[in-house]
C-alpha cells in the first residue's frame, strides 16, 4: 500500500512538472513577452495610444506565456502545423476564452462596431462645410495604393498585399477588417503596426508638415467655417450610405455603421443609442478587440521576416498617404490664391481627432493665433471615409483572390 501511494505520488509531480510552462517554452516565447513588456510600457508610461496598445500588448503577454495557449486558445488536432492553425482548426471541445473572444475579429464583427462609435463622436460639420477638404481625404489615400505595388512586387499575394497597404489609412479597425477578410494569419502584424504608428502620429507627420511646407504658408489664416443646419448634418450620412453602397457595396459594412452612428447623433432623438455606442459599446468592443489581435501574435508566427516587411511597408504607405495629403492641400493653396493652408493636408489620413491636433499644434507654432483645428478637421474626418472606400475597393478587387494566384501574376507582369 505504502509504495503504491509512493508511486502516484511520483507520478503526480512528475505531471505538475511536465505541466510547467518553462519546460515546453520556445526562446520564442520569452521574445514575444519581452516585446508584449516593450508595448505595456509605451501604453502606460508613454501613453502611446493606450485605450488600444495596452489590451493587445496584454493579450500578447497572455498567449506567450509558455503552456498558456491550450488553455487560453484550446488545442489543434494533433500534427498540426504552425502554418495550419487557425480558427476554424481549433478542436471543439477544448476552446478557450481567447477562442470566443477571437469570433467577433474572425467573422468580422468588432470594426463595424467601433465605426458605429465613431460616427456617433464625430462631428461632419467642417467636411460639410468646406467639401473641397475631400480631395485631401482622398490624396492621404495615395500611400495604400503605392505600398500596394511595393508590396506585390516583394513576393506578397495581393490579399496580403491589400492587408499591409491598408495600414497606410491609419485606421485600426478598417486594417483589422480589410486583413480579416483577405489575409488573417496577418492579423497581429498589422494590427500592431497600425496602431504603433497611428500613436506615432506626432513623431512621423510633424517633419514631414515642415519639409513640404514653407514659412510663409504655415502662417496662413484660413476663413471661418460657415454654421452648417441640422438638415444638412442629418441627411449627409444618409446621402453618402445610399451613393456609396450603390457604387462600392463592399464598403457598406464599416461606412454603413459609421453613418448609423453618425445619424445617431445628429438626429438628436435618440441620445441613449449614441450614448451606449460611444462609450459603453466600444470601450467593450474595444477589449474584445485588443486582447483577441494579441493572442494571435504568437512567437513562432510573429517573428520572422515576413514581420519586418510588414511593419517597413506599413510606415511607407502611412508617410506616403501624409506626403499625399500635404501635396493635394499645397495644391489647393496655389490654385485659391493662398485661401487654403497646408498643414491641413496632413490631417487626411484617418486618425481623429489626433492628426487634426498635429495640424494645429504647428500652425501655432509658427503663430499663436492660428487656429487650423475644425479646418483640419475636414480633411480628418473625410480620411475616415476615404480609408472605408479604399477598405472596399481593395475588398472588391481581391476579396476573390485570397489565394491570389491569378492577381498577383497578373499584377507582377505589369511591375515587370
């Protein structure tokens, strides 16, 4: 009796030590915590877009942790490899927390979400007012398609390549559902470099803003914004919905939800639905979001060269939709004799309200009496439309091409 108690006993410490997650942990692993530590950090002390940063990077710690990713995730049928897992593989029976959190990004469900929260924070008065200020939405949009081709000709299906352009919108949720759709193994990646870089926004944009820009045009007083109606206001996101979903139906999910959320708001009759959708929903719905991108960095996906392609893509096509931008508004600038200021342009891409705060932080710079914030606001908020059409463009070109075989030949021979 003593020593068959001796042995389950034996047995039972040898299984608590097999259990243990430094036994069956990768250098992998402690890699990816080391970098998931990197990102907690510029979240919390850094404050580099934290409402987002902080749950990814946390989710990032959680599924890194060795012998976390069974319980957290579940397993996979036996003899699966790295480059096989995903969603659908997970064995039913032994699906984690992180599993079910996963469906609302796998079946694309969070970003129209979070678009139905902006639309309702969001104000379209300055687009409405001053429309010219879409041709500069629409420039910012130039850097998508460039890191397009780029990314094509490095070796990337045009799935994949569609995925990493879209982080040049710097539009979290529309790179996470444009990579859902075309190229989720990419995920983490681009999720963590656009939004790394919409946190950067002050570090990256502002010497563009000062090279591109003269003296003389960052002192540019631009005339006060007309008052814009009610009407107006209530039937703009219904006007753009019909037009754009009869052209590009394929937008219709984020754009559709965007102006729901807007309409919301400028009804005025239904203030709890605005309510719950800016605050209650998305602040959930964002921590669904984030910890589930985290869990899918794991270490042996995560690390590699295919990463660091990504992220330098990403940057280009972020630099380049600014430089677009600029250039479109410095146009402007000439052809109204002087009307428009430029430093407006780099608000065109898609973070608000940051990048229309970078534009009126220079422009004080160089006069402190030059307030450029609800002009810049125009071109800010026209860059979130921008980023859901060229979402849908991209969708509807190769949302049929996952694979992208036939595209992407196609599509090298003429880079060729």
């Amino acid at each position: 009796m003593y020593s068959l108690l001796a042995v389950d006993i034996g047995e039972i410490f040898v299984n608590l030590y097999e259990s243990m997650g430094f036994v069956n942990g990768e250098w992998q692993n402690y890699v990816m915590l080391l970098i998931s530590f990197i990102l907690m950090y510029l979240a919390i002390v850094k404050k580099f877009e934290p409402m987002l940063l902080l749950p990814i990077a946390f989710g990032m710690f959680l599924i890194n942790i060795p012998g976390a990713e069974s319980v957290l995730w579940g397993t996979y049928p036996e003899g699966t490899s790295i480059k096989e897992q995903a969603f659908d593989n997970v064995n039913a029976d032994s699906r984690g927390l992180l599993w079910y959190l996963y469906f609302g990004v796998d079946k694309v469900i969070y970003p129209p979400l979070i678009f139905l929260g902006i639309g309702c924070m969001t104000d379209f008065g300055p687009l409405i007012a001053n429309p010219k200020s879409m041709l500069i939405g629409a420039g910012a949009q130039l850097g998508i398609f460039i890191a397009f081709f780029l990314a094509v000709a490095l070796g990337f299906s045009v799935a994949q390549a569609a995925s990493i352009a879209i982080i040049g919108g710097a539009d979290g949720p529309t790179a996470i559902y444009v990579t859902s759709t075309l190229a989720s193994a990419y995920i983490p990646m681009i999720a963590i470099a656009a939004y790394s870089y919409m946190a950067l926004i002050p570090i990256i944009q502002k010497p563009l803003m000062r090279l591109l820009t003269t003296k003389k045009e960052r002192t540019i007083k631009m005339q006060q914004l007309r008052q814009v109606s009610k009407l107006e206001k209530i039937l703009f996101p219904i006007i753009v919905t019909l037009v754009v979903g009869i052209i590009l139906p394929s937008a219709i999910a984020l754009l559709g939800m965007l102006m729901l959320g807007n309409l919301f708001r400028e009804s005025g009759v239904v203030d709890r639905l605005s309510t719950q959708a800016q605050n209650g929903l998305m602040n959930t719905i964002t921590i669904f979001l984030g910890v589930a991108v985290g869990c899918k960095a794991k270490g042996e996906i995560f690390l590699s060269l295919e990463t660091i392609y990504i992220i330098g893509l990403g940057l280009l096509s972020f630099i380049l939709g600014t430089i677009g931008g600029l250039l479109v508004a410095k146009v402007m600038c000439k052809v109204t004799n002087g009307k428009i200021n430029p430093l407006i342009g780099s608000a065109g891409v898609s973070a608000v309200p940051m990048a229309a705060r970078i534009s009126e932080d220079v422009g004080r710079e160089y006069d402190p009496q030059n307030h450029l914030l609800m002009h810049a606001m125009g071109p800010n908020v026209a860059g979130v439309i921008g980023s859901a059409i060229a979402a849908g463009i991209l969708l509807a070109c190769f949302g049929g091409y996952v694979d992208g075989t036939a595209a992407t030949a196609a599509i090298s021979s003429i880079i060729a």
